[in-house]
C-alpha cells in the first residue's frame, strides 16, 4: 500500500470511528509514559474488562515506577495474582527496577530506545513511544493484525516473521505522522470493536466499500494464522498435608509454569491416580480441576494426607491460613484455598 491519498482517508475514517465509539478508559487519559507501560503489560493476552482492575490496583499500590521497583518480586506477583502468563509480572518488575536504576526513573522517550529495555517488545515500544511521546511508531497487535488483513485481503502468516514483516509495513504507511496516538488507538479499539473475530461489524463498516474481505467475503478466512502447537494434557497431584492448623507448601522454581509462586506438595502422573498408595489419600473434591494454557491442559487433583513421607519434606515449610492467604499462588491454588475457607464458615 503506497498510495498516500488512500492511507489519508483510511486513517481518517478509522479516528472518526474512534471519536464516537471510543471507550473512556483511565490509561487513555494520560501521557505518563510509567503508566501507559504498566496498562499495556497488564493488557497483553487479557481483555481490558479482567486487566482493568489489576490496573487500578498496580496504580494505588505503586503510583510511581520507583515504587514498583522497590518492592519484592514476592509482592508484585501477589498483586499480579490470577491474571497468568506470570513472566509479564516477573518482567514487569525487573524492567521497573532498570529504569529506576539506570535512567533515574524515566522512561526513554523513543521507540528505539524503548525496545532495548527488558520485557518491552516492538509493540509495546511502540505504544509507549506513540501513546506517550507523540511518535509516528505504529502499534501492531492482534486486533490491528485482523484489520489490516481483512482491509487489504492479506493471507500471509500473521505468526510468522514474513507476517509481521508484513504487516508492520502496512501499519507504519497507514499512520499519520500527526496523528500517531489517536490512529493507534482508534485501529486498536476498531478491531476490538467492531472489526472483530467473529461476527464483524460488516454492514455498518466505514470501510465496507474498501476492504478486500468484505468485497469478496473473506471475513472468517482472515487473518490466516498458522495453526497451534499441540495442546498437551498433565495430572498434577497436589497433597494437602496441615499440622497443627498449618499447611506444607513449596515455592515452585524459577521456570516453568507458574515459577517463583508457591503450592501444595505437587507430584505430575499420566493419569488420575494417584503415586502414594499406602497414605490413602481421600480427594477433597469429586472430580478434577481443568486449567487450561495456552498449550498445555491441566488436571488438577487435590488429595488430603496425614504426612510428607515421601514427599521431601524438607523442601517444604509451613504456613497458617493467614500467611497462606498473602502469598502469590496459582489460580487453581486461589479457587481451592477460597474453597477451604467456605467449608470451614
């Protein structure tokens, strides 16, 4: 797409679809770089109604990015607690304390600047660098991938590196130097809106007689996204083991799933049986628990012991209900332990 006339007027209709249907959000309001960074991390592979409150929470309980980096990797995935995809949180921390060390607690003001920090990748640089500091950096996101698919009937690999090659080219001819936030915000909320997944808004599109999907029906075919890994399936055995009115729990390593929370004993089968046979151990809950990944599926049972024979009990320590309760722990941890609590009431 070279024709500047065309980019002009797509841009054009796009940021007065914003202005009538844009939704007032609290991080659109602001021009603090600290701020548009923590609601893009917290947003990344969440939708805004499950990433709002965490935002105003991460907001109250660390209001400047110094504050952030100078609590613990404990608290801060406490608070990030229930949102997954836990290494953001990980990373979210140790880029604040980067900045808080190395640039005296500001953020640097360009893209190519922006994307050497760790956890900030093109995207999120260039929200940063648009959103905050005025810069023609075109945001590339899935919504945004979707809308410049469809519009121009593009069927390349959005996940491969020719896609977003590709398409980072389209987005950066779209964008109007003057107007860099507002365009990456109205494609943002445009294909979150509007042009959506399922069911696009066709009929009432401002860019009907434009796009190459809608012209030639295309909508459910774009974007084309190689497909996914193989989901795997696990049994994970959590044993509940409590001496007097404290629970045994671990924190798990620093990799793999959930690294750096803390659980119950956990011992992974093939299937639902359970590895201690002469504990007998009894299921609290009549079936498993599902957790799905993004590529894995997870079994989750949960079984009440006397004791840590065999388990190791020296990788573990004990804690009461109330330490339990603020330490940072996996979903199904956080459903099980709000489980407890209300057989005991």
């Amino acid at each position: 797409m070279t024709d500047p006339d065309l980019a002009a007027l797509i841009s054009e209709k796009v940021r007065h679809w914003y202005r009538q249907n844009l939704r007032a959000l609290p991080f659109r309001q602001t021009k603090d770089p600290y701020l548009i960074w923590l609601s893009e991390v917290i947003l990344q592979q969440t939708q805004v109604k499950q990433g709002l409150p965490y935002y105003e929470k991460f907001k109250e309980a660390y209001p400047r990015v110094e504050d952030l980096a100078a609590a613990t990797e404990e608290e801060v995935l406490r608070l990030w607690q229930g949102l997954g995809y836990y290494s953001r949180g990980r990373n979210l921390h140790s880029t604040a304390q980067i900045v808080a060390s190395q640039y005296d607690g500001h953020f640097p003001q360009s893209y190519s600047e922006l994307i050497k920090l760790k956890g900030i990748g093109t995207y999120t640089a260039a929200a940063i660098a648009s959103f905050a500091f005025g810069e023609p950096a075109a945001v590339l996101d899935g919504n945004v991938f979707r809308v410049l698919s469809r519009l121009w009937g593009n069927e390349t690999d959005i996940a491969s590196s020719e896609g977003k090659r590709v398409f980072t080219h389209l987005a950066q001819a779209l964008l109007p130097s003057a107007h860099a936030a507002e365009h990456n915000y109205a494609m943002m909320e445009f294909g979150s809106l509007h042009c959506k997944p399922q069911k696009p808004l066709c009929a009432s599109c401002p860019l009907s007689d434009l796009c190459v999907a809608n012209l030639q029906d295309l909508q459910d075919a774009l974007p084309y996204k190689s497909k996914k890994i193989k989901v795997k399936e696990r049994h994970l055995h959590y044993f509940v083991v409590e001496k007097e009115h404290k629970w045994a729990l671990k924190r798990r390593e620093d990799r793999g799933i959930w690294a750096g929370l803390y659980d119950f004993p956990c011992i992974e089968t093939q299937d639902s049986i359970p590895p201690i046979h002469k504990a007998q151990p009894v299921l609290f809950f009549a079936k498993p628990y599902k957790h799905l990944l993004t590529h894995q599926r997870l079994w989750l049972y949960f079984w009440a012991l006397d004791n840590l024979e065999g388990l190791k009990e020296k990788d573990y320590n004990w804690y009461s209900p109330s330490e339990v309760a603020s330490l940072p722990k996996p979903r199904p941890m956080v459903l099980f332990y709000e489980a407890w609590k209300a057989r005991e009431e």
